[in-house]
C-alpha cells in the first residue's frame, strides 16, 4: 500500500524522515518495498500483510500503528457530521443478496451535488499516491478510502433502476 508521509502527519506529529518511518515498520509490523521523496513529500510502499488488512490499509491505520510503535499521540481527527435527514419522498432501497457474503451495507440519499472539479488539496493527496482525479465525487470516496479504509461507491439515483442497490 502506497502511503503519504505528509498524510499520515495530519494523525502523528514529528513523524520524521521517510527512512526513519520505513525502519520503524519494517522493524515492527511491515515489509516496506520502498519509499520515495517526491515533491515536498514522500511517498512508502507498504507491504501489508493478509492478517492486517482490517486496520492498515489506510492512512489512518498505518498512522495508528506508528504511533502505538513509536510511543506517540496518535491524533484522530474528528469527522463531523452536519446532514439533517428528512423524509425522502424517493427513497434509496438496499438489498443484500447473501447477508453471509455481505452482512451490512448502507447508504445515502444526497441531492444537489454539483459535478466539477475537486479542489486542489484533493488531488494533490491522491495524485502523489499514483491516483489520477476524475472529479469531486469519485475522488472523495478514493479519499475516504485512502484515509480510513472504509471503501465507497456513489451512484446517480437518477439513473438506478428500480431506485435501488443490489449487493
């Protein structure tokens, strides 16, 4: 996994070199492939292994664990949440096919959303990992995915049939 030093920072202050932090894993929890400064930052090839994948394969996670390592704070940043939910008069429907294969899955109805460019804080953080912007709402959840793992997907409600997700 491709990880940002200048990411992971906004979790651990005085992180120190890519070197520093690539010995760090290495000698505690991961395989580092390599690592690369690249243009006021650097980027870390992190191997994680199958065992971790539930808490490292993001920044929050690998920022968590080199701080835990390193005996530092590990600040969590807080995720506010300022939606008010009202009565759809369209509502989203979620079915599961196989709960054994997928035990939850949730969604949520958001409207005026304005297609456009993301801002260049957005796509700095995912063109130094390889990413390339598509715009504001592909690259978000590509964001949130990096940043806590938690993988997402938007859909047009517009365009779904029967206004509903099949999982």
């Amino acid at each position: 996994m491709l990880v940002s030093r200048k990411w992971l920072s906004e979790y651990v202050n005085d992180l120190g070199n890519a070197k520093e932090i690539a010995e760090i894993l290495t000698m505690h929890s991961f395989e580092i492939e390599s690592f690369e400064e690249k243009d006021r930052d650097a980027v870390i090839d992190a191997k994680i292994l199958p065992n971790r994948s539930h808490d490292c394969l993001c920044h929050r996670g690998i920022a968590k664990e080199i701080a835990t390592i390193s005996n530092k704070k590990f600040t969590d940043r807080a995720i506010q949440n300022n939606s008010t939910v009202e009565e759809d008069s369209e509502k989203l429907e979620i079915k599961i096919d196989d709960p054994k294969l997928c035990r939850r899955y949730i969604g949520k109805r958001v409207e005026n959303i304005l297609i456009k460019n993301s801002p260049d804080w957005l796509k700095e953080k995912l063109e130094i990992l390889g990413e390339r912007s598509i715009c504001n709402i592909v690259d978000i959840t590509n964001y949130i995915m990096l940043d806590l793992g938690q993988p997402m997907h938007a859909f047009d409600f517009d365009t779904l049939r029967g206004r509903k997700v099949v999982v």
